[in-house]
C-alpha cells in the first residue's frame, strides 16, 4: 500500500469506527444517583478529555512526522541525536499535567472516603452466598437472597431484566439522610458494589471498611458482590432501595415488631405440617447449594441428607450441626442467620422430606427446643 496522508487517515478511521455505531452512553461509565457519583462521573470526563486532547496532538504528530519525514528520494536526513531543551519541556510538561490532574482526583478521593457517621449506619456483612444487613442504631437486621428461581437459572424459564440481579429483601434506606456503611465478611473476601452510588468496597472477614450514601430521589438501584468468592459469586446480589424518610420509619417499626413476633412465635404450639411448609421454603432458600434440592447433596464433599444417619435418628447432633456449623467444612452456623421458628422448621422439613420420614423416628423438632439450645449454652 502506497502510504499517503489519505491511507493514514483511512486507518484512524478505521479505529473509531466503532464508536459511531454503538451509542456513548453504551460505552461510557455511568453518572449515577448521587451527587459524589456525579462528581467522580466528572472527573471521569474531565481525565478523558484531557487524555483525548493528549492522544491527538502525539497521534496527530507522529502522523506527520512518519509521512513529513519518510525515506525520500534525493533527501538527506539530518544529523542530531538528542535535544536536550525539548526533553526538558516535556518531562515538566507532562508532569505538570499529572499534577493538574492529581488535585481534583484528590479532592475527590477524601470525598468518597469520608468515614464520618453517618445519621443512619449499616453494618453489611457479606456470606458465601448471601448480604447480611443490620441497622446499627435500631438494632434490626436481616439477610438478602438472591430471588432469581432455579428454573431460570437451569435455563428452564425464560430469563428478564433483572435476571441475577434480584433479592428477596432488599436494603431500605431513607431519601436525604447520610448513610454510611460498614462493610465487612463472615468467611471469605467479598466486595459491595453499587455503581449507582459509587461504591465499591472489599468485604473482609475483621476487618471494616466503610462508604457512604446520600441519596436524593426515591428509586431501586442495583449491584453486585464483585469479588470473586466462590462457586456461587455470581448469586449474591444486592438491591437497595431508596424510600421517603415516613417509609423508611415504618418499615423499621414492622422489622422490630417482626422480632418481638418472633420471640412470641417460639412458644407457640406448632403442627408438624406447618414447620414443614415454613422449613422447605428455608431449605430452598438456604441449604439447596450443596445439599441439592433432592436431599441427595454432592458427596464425598456435601453429605446426602437423605438417609442421613444424623437426620434420621441424631436430633441433639442435628440441632447442633444447625446451631454451630461444622468446623473446618463448609457447613456454615445458622444461628445467627435464621430465627428459632426457622432453624425448627428446616429441620424438621429435612426429617420428613424425601420419604425421610419412614426411615426414622419421625418426630418434629419444635422452636422451643432450638431456644432451649440457645438458652443452655448462655
Ligand atoms: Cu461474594
């Protein structure tokens, strides 16, 4: 190919072709919904096009200077080696630059990093394969399911927008209130992320981290957990939702009444056929990763619960294995994560399910033990 200025051209074209056809917003980073994600969008901005103004004078030169300069017929090529004023220029140029760019970038940083309180604090506990929310001040929490269904996960149902990205209780959080977030992990490493607020903050087994919010309008903004923690990463996302500040009041009215309820709930007389509708809702939502939803589970490493031997005739053991996790597998403790009435109830499911019931001695297993348990070991 004869090299001219139009073949060069053709090639710089060439390489922002793709631009022209899929849409900026496809490519570019998101604003976001709060007012620091907005800044940080705008130092984005502002690095790109300085990096842009950079990229296409150095391009725009060598461009120039590969045709300007090139082996001609008839021309002698001069004869220096270096300049020792233009290195000069541009290694204090360039580091002028940098420095220019470094005092928004820093400016922006402390911002992102302030850890000061926050009116509203939550300490977000990542588990394999779940977030754990807990308001501080109000002293309720709960934990956040991934809600997509195995059928749309084995491909049996058609998959939707959210696919992957939904839970069963997402995080409420008021309008117009400083929130921060204390961000720490139970077993292995996680990381919170919520584009929309800018957040991106590693979850650390003792270690707390923190990033906060201010959101202004009402909305659902999604996340994910982005570091990679295990078989099941892909299933723990995270849903907050922003709501007014008179929602945000009664939904944490109806968390605490939920807890008395609870605690009234473990007295309560309870049929076998209720524990066992409560517990196979339990079992879906917690125990089907390794121990599958046929019971079978996944040996030598995840033991079968059909037939098990513990569940059919070791209740004491049962509720312990439930109550303390078994150490150095991966069986993880309950207690803190599931109520009485639950961790009763999955149990129970697990003694009565996959013909379980005909094996072994039958019985159910009441809330009333599992506080018993509790109760016990204070
Ligand atoms: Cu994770």
């Amino acid at each position: 190919m004869k090299i001219n200025l139009k073949s060069i051209l053709t090639i710089i074209l060439g390489i922002f072709a793709p631009l022209s056809f899929s849409a900026w917003s496809d490519i570019n980073m998101e604003p976001g919904a709060t007012q620091l994600s907005q800044e940080i969008f705008g130092l984005h901005m502002f690095v790109f096009y300085v990096c842009l103004v950079i990229g296409v004078i150095v391009l725009a030169a060598m461009a120039f200077i590969l045709f300007q300069y090139r082996r001609k017929e008839g021309v002698k090529p001069a004869e220096f080696d270096d300049s020792k004023t233009l290195e000069l220029t541009w290694t204090i140029l360039f580091a002028l630059i940098l420095i220019g760019l470094s005092i928004p970038a820093t400016k922006v940083m402390i911002k992102a990093y302030d850890d000061t309180e926050g009116e509203i604090n939550i300490l977000i506990t990542g588990h394999q394969w779940k977030w754990q929310y807990e308001y501080i001040e109000d002293e309720v929490g709960f934990f956040s399911n991934l809600s997509t269904s195995l059928d749309k996960r084995n491909n049996l149902a058609p998959k939707d927008e959210n696919y992957l990205l939904e839970v069963d209780e997402p995080l409420i959080i008021p309008v117009n209130t400083r929130i921060r977030f204390l961000i720490t992990a139970n077993d292995v490493i996680h990381s919170w992320w919520v584009p929309d607020f800018a957040i991106k903050q590693d979850a650390i087994p003792g270690f707390v981290n923190t990033g906060w919010t201010y959101v202004s309008e009402p909305g659902v903004f999604r996340g994910q957990c982005t570091e990679l923690c295990g078989q099941y990463h892909g299933y723990m996302p995270i849903v907050v939702k922003a709501v007014s500040p008179e929602e945000y009041a009664s939904f944490i009215i109806g968390k605490k009444e939920a807890k008395i309820q609870q605690a009234l709930l473990t007295e309560k007389l309870w049929e076998k056929s209720e524990l066992v509708t409560i517990g196979e809702d339990i079992y879906q939502k917690n125990c089907v990763a390794c121990h599958q939803v046929s019971g079978a589970g996944l040996p030598p490493i995840f033991p079968a619960l059909v037939g098990s031997d513990i569940v059919l005739n070791g209740k004491e053991r049962q509720i312990e294995i439930l109550m303390e996790g078994v150490q150095g597998a991966a069986m993880a403790s309950y207690a803190e994560q599931l109520t009485e009435v639950e961790i009763a109830a999955v149990i129970t499911y697990t003694r009565q399910a996959w013909g379980n019931d005909e094996a072994g001695d039958g019985r159910i297993v009441l809330p009333k033990e599992i506080l018993d348990y509790k109760n016990n070991k204070l």
